[in-house]
C-alpha cells in the first residue's frame, strides 16, 4: 500500500519514468531476459566527482555500446522509500581493475602459445572490464514543486560502492537528460542527440531519434558563441538561431534580427544551401552593397561626406591595399578628420581649423565624382545661425595672395561644392609654390604660427597634387557612397523594432566596409535600446545581433576591447540585445566577451591550446576534448545553453523552410 502511494505522489512527475524504468529491468531480469536489458554494470569506485564502473562485454553488446561521452544513470540498488531520482554520469575513458596485471598476463600466455580458441571460463574471466566517468550532477523531485524536475550539479551523498547500479538510458530517460531542463515555451528542436561520431553500431542506438531541443529564452538577450574549423557546420547552427527566433516569435514579434553577413551565405540563396530571404521573404530584409539579380534587396551605401571621421578611414584602406602608392597618397591615408558632431560641438571661434579639414575633404570627394547633396549638407550648419556651409574663411591677405599668384581674379566666396573646389585648388597650389615664409602662409597673431598643419598639408596636396592623378584615384569607389545613406539606419531601427529580421549582405566588401557598418549599426542599437530603456519602452522586445569573423570585431587584447562591444558584453542583457557571434578559435576573443558568454556551440578544434582556452571559461567542456579534437563531421557539434548544466553532442539538422 506504501508502495502504492508513493507511486502516485509522483504519478505527474516527469521522474516517474525512472521508477518505471527501473520496474522494467526488474521484471526483464526476474524472467532472465538479460539481452533486452538496459543494465550496464556495478560500482567499482565511487566519489563525489569520479565513478568507476565493472561492466561486462555482454552488458556493453545489449545496449548497442558504450562509447565515450554517452550519458549512463546510477541509481541505488533498492530505492525502496526514496524519491525517484538518478545520478548523471558520463563516459570519459576505460579504467583499470585490479585485476589487470592477471589479465595481461593471461593474454600474453595465450598469444604465446598460439592457442586457436579461448575456453569458456578463460572468456568469461576476460570480458570484464572499467569505465571511468565523471558525476555530471542528480536529477530529483523539486521540493518545491514535486511535479517538475530539479537537477543539482553535485550529489548530496555517496554510499558503499555495492549499493548502486548503473544503466544505459532509454529513449525517455535520454530525453528527459538532454530536454528536461529546458523551457517548455519557445522551444526549438536543434537536431538530434549523437554520442559518437562513429555511427557503426552493434544494435540501433537509443540516442539515434532523441531530439536535442533548445529554448529561444536561452537565446534573445543572451551571448552566444561558435567556435569550430570552417566548413564544418557554424554557419548552419547561426542559421538554425535565426529560423528558431523567427518562428518562435511569429506571433508577437518580440525579437528584430540585425546579421552582419560577411560572405553573403545568410543572405542569399546557393547550390548547398538555401538562404535565410528565400526561406522566410515576409519577414526577412537585405541590404547589399552589390545586387543580387536572385536576391531581392535594398541598397547598403556610406555617406562619405556626412561621416567623415570614418570613411576616410574606409578610403584609406581601400588605397592601402597599393603597396606601390606615391608619399602624397600615403599621407593623405593617414589624415585624421573630426565628425561632425565634434565640430559642432566646439565654440564658435575654435571651429575655423577642423571645418577647414572637412572642407577640403569635402573638395576632393566632389573632383573624384561623388554625388553630394547640398541641401544637406547646408543643413548642416557647421557654423551656426545658418551661415554659408562652404566658405572655409581664408583670411583676405591670403586669398588675395593665392589668387594673385595664380594670375586670376579674385573670386567671390564659395557657395557650393564647386566654388569650393576651385578655390582650394588656388589655395593648394599657392602653399606649394610661394615662398616658404610668405607671410600670408602664417597667422597674423603674436605666434605666426603657420596657418596649415601637417593634415592640412596632406589634405591640399592629395586635391592638388604637383604630379599624379589626386582625387580621380577615388573613383572606383564611388559605388560604396549615396549622398541620402544616412537614412537607412533609421529605416533598419524600425524594421528591428517590428520584429524583422535584417541582413547586411557584406559580401564583396573590404574589411574596411565591414568594420565601419558593424560600428555604426551597433552604436545605433546600443543608442535605440539605451532609449528605450531609460524611458521604460523596452517591455518584451529584444534586438538580436549576429557577428561572423568575429575575431576582427573582438580582438583577444584588452586594451583593444572598447567601445560598443565591451558595452554589448556588459550591459546588453539590460538592454534587451543577444549577441551571436562565431569564428574558428577561442583565443582569438577577448577574454571579458568570453566570461560573459552563456552559450556554446563547438565544432571541431584540432588544438589543444585553443582548448585549454576554452575550458578554463567553460569548465564543462574538459570531459569532452578529445572528442572535440577528433571528431570532423559536419554539423556534430556540443553545446552547452544557459538552461543545459552540461555539454550535449548534438548533430545540427540541415537548415530548411519549416512548414505551417
């Protein structure tokens, strides 16, 4: 009868399932039907972290192996008054017995003599064997709620190795291991569970149909990193994230995307693989620096005018990549421009200088062809009180100087891009030809000090070089630029907060373009959601950012990692933004990214540094390293998400359109 109530006092709980497994093998041994049992061998050794197990070749054969990594159970030999509950194990080696001087002994005296067949009680004695494994934790009633599954991540006793069992799990005490623990809403099925990466078995393997499920709870707001070799199946998984946040939120759509695809792969749609646009239009936007004829998209450009600070970063890289380029050209690469809000910033009279840089900045762009649009940068008011944008206010000595060397009238001040153009052409060509100590070429105050510095000098020179083609080598990137680009960022913003999901095809772009859009769009989430946050709008909306290559963005040096993405590790949860960010290895990453890294999906890593880097972060991975340097199939990978307290080899299935 006590037995009887205790049955039903769990009947709901998702434990129950042990108690009648365990039944099971009762019954199954009862009648001597050892084949069909689950059973796989006694203690041997047991500690608080460490189980040793005898097993036997019969028991291994029965339940179609034991590799190493698979889940095993230890439970008590006679639960009898105790709640359902198990020890989690895992695989990790073989071990000694104490036999194993004997064994070897026996063996060589065997093979000595060449003896064609092993005697029944010889075999018998030899089939013994260890396994060592490691306690990954107990699975247990919740003392708060009996019909929900708790799970510590240590054992709260050890008794007399006699004591317990130790079985291979069913289907559903495997899938109660590997999805118990995660949230029932938002879930996601991942693939499925895979032990080994050998898939010749003795018998079908129960692991073979247990799908591994994550929550899409575990995803938005959280970070989330993939490390692994190339082609081996990261860009699969970020694909599977992707589809697991749109399907999961088709709803309400409480999750914008924003992917920053370096290669093109998430965008578009190829022979191998089907691109996240094809498999959801209605949800999906692109934007692309090249056009696609397959791929419908809006177009990604720079406003080189409006973001001087950067693009003539960007300029400089695309020339850098001549390593046969003149000094005037190197120079130029190497001006640092203020924005415009820096500028804008500064008290009337200490803006002349800086407004200067960007005006001949601005001259070169328009004789290498740039489209511009002088209504916005009118708009500007670089000055304040709406004064002429284009006048760089030269003094009157010194224009009329430059102008009189030049052998033309002096002209009127500049009005437009044009006017502006010709005049520090005139101004260019007279500082490289008047004499040195011209007095105009110095301030009329006390110091005369001279009025261009050395990225005046640079910025003069590239316009108005004395030899060389000057601006008309900026022509061939003229289709990186639009004079209204700086509208796409707010357009982008809208489309996150409706619950789009947005991708940046970056595909034909240089390192230069990459870095420059993934700073900026960044900056402009970190600003949108910070918003949101301090006027108490974010409720249940999150921004979901994807990062390939991610090594260039989070460099492994300390001193590198500023900026937005220091911010992203630290503060995005507040903000409601999840990072999802993947590269080959793990030392390659900053270090504060990684500590505050949730979830991992790791592929293979033939290094053991690379390893070592891992697993000093992420202590659970240590049992599983020699799998990770061994295994290379495709889509195997192990993981371990804010819900899983242990690493799961899971096999990723394919990325496909799910159907309604």
């Amino acid at each position: 009868m006590q037995n009887f109530f205790e049955r039903a006092r769990y009947q709901d709980s998702p434990l129950r399932m042990v108690s009648d497994f365990l039944r099971i093998q009762d019954d199954l041994e009862a009648a001597k039907e050892y084949e069909r049992m689950r059973f796989v061998g006694y203690v041997l050794e047991i500690g608080y972290d460490k189980v040793t197990i005898i097993t036997s070749d019969p028991y291994k054969i029965a339940v179609g192996g034991v590799p190493r990594g698979s889940f095993l159970i230890m439970v008590p030999d006679n639960i009898g008054d105790l709640p359902p509950h198990f020890t989690l194990l895992r695989v990790r080696d073989t071990a000694e017995t104490p036999l194993k001087r004997e064994v070897q002994q026996t063996y060589f005296e065997l093979h000595k003599k060449s003896m064609p067949e092993i005697d029944r009680w010889t075999q018998g004695e030899l089939q013994w064997g260890a396994l060592e494994t490691s306690v990954l934790g107990m699975f247990y009633p919740d003392p708060r709620d009996e019909n929900k599954v708790a799970f510590s991540g240590d054992v709260n006793n050890v008794v007399s190795a006699h004591r317990y069992k130790i079985y291979s799990p069913d289907q559903g005490l495997l899938d109660l291991i590997v999805n118990g623990l995660v949230s029932q809403t938002n879930r996601w099925s991942l693939g499925r569970l895979r032990s080994t990466e050998c898939e010749l078995t003795f018998d079908e393997l129960e692991d073979s149909d247990t799908p591994v499920n994550i929550s899409v709870n575990d995803i938005k707001g959280f970070r989330t990193a993939l490390f692994g070799k190339t082609r081996l199946g990261k860009s699969n998984i970020v694909k599977l994230i992707v589809q697991s946040v749109i399907e999961s939120t088709r709803d309400d759509r409480s999750v914008g995307q924003l992917i920053f695809d370096v290669n093109g792969e998430y965008a578009n749609t190829n022979e191998q693989n089907i691109g996240i646009k094809e498999a959801y239009p209605e949800t999906t936007e692109v934007y692309a620096l090249t056009q696609r004829a397959s791929t419908p998209s809006s177009p990604l450009r720079l406003n080189f005018y409006e973001q001087p600070e950067s693009c003539i970063k960007v300029l400089s890289g695309f020339l850098s990549q001549d390593r046969q380029m003149s000094n005037y050209i190197r120079s130029f690469g190497s001006v640092t421009l203020p924005s415009v809000s820096e500028i804008q910033a500064l008290p009337q009279g200490e803006r002349d200088r800086l407004i200067r840089k960007l005006h001949t900045y601005w001259a070169i762009l328009h004789r290498a062809g740039f489209e511009s649009n002088t209504t916005r940068l009118q708009g500007l008011d670089l000055r304040g009180n709406n004064a002429t944008t284009f006048n760089p206010h030269y003094s009157v000595r010194l224009r009329e100087a430059a102008y009189a060397h030049a052998g033309v009238d002096i002209a009127d001040p500049p009005r437009n891009l044009e006017e502006l153009a010709s005049e520090l052409e005139v101004i260019a060509n007279y500082r490289a030809n008047a004499p040195r100590n011209a007095v105009p070429l110095r301030s009329t105050g006390t110091s005369g000090e001279p009025i261009f510095d050395s990225d005046d000098i640079a910025l003069l020179d590239f316009l108005s070089p004395q030899s060389g083609t000057g601006p008309g080598i900026l022509r061939a990137y003229r289709g990186y630029h639009s004079p209204t680009a700086a509208d796409f960022e707010g357009d982008i913003m809208r489309l996150l907060d409706n619950g789009m999901t947005v991708i940046l095809d970056l595909g034909s772009a240089s390192d230069e373009i990459r870095q420059y859009f993934s700073d900026m769009l960044s900056r402009a989430v970190f600003r949108h959601q910070e918003a949101k946050f301090v006027e108490n709008r974010l409720q249940n909306h999150y921004i979901q950012l994807y990062f390939e290559e991610a090594h260039n963005l989070f460099p492994k040096d300390n001193d590198n990692f500023t900026g937005v993405y220091a911010r992203f590790a630290k503060e995005g949860a507040k903000f409601h933004i999840g990072m999802v960010y993947s590269t080959q290895s793990p030392s390659t990453i900053n270090r504060e990214l990684l500590v505050q890294t949730e979830n991992f999906f790791v592929g293979h890593i033939p290094s053991k540094d690379e390893l070592r880097t891992l697993t000093n972060l992420q202590v659970a991975f240590e049992d599983v390293q020699q799998d990770i340097m061994k295994s290379r199939s495709p889509g195997f990978m192990r993981m371990i998400t804010f819900s899983h307290r242990y690493i799961i080899p899971v096999q990723a299935r394919h990325f496909r359109r799910e159907e309604s």
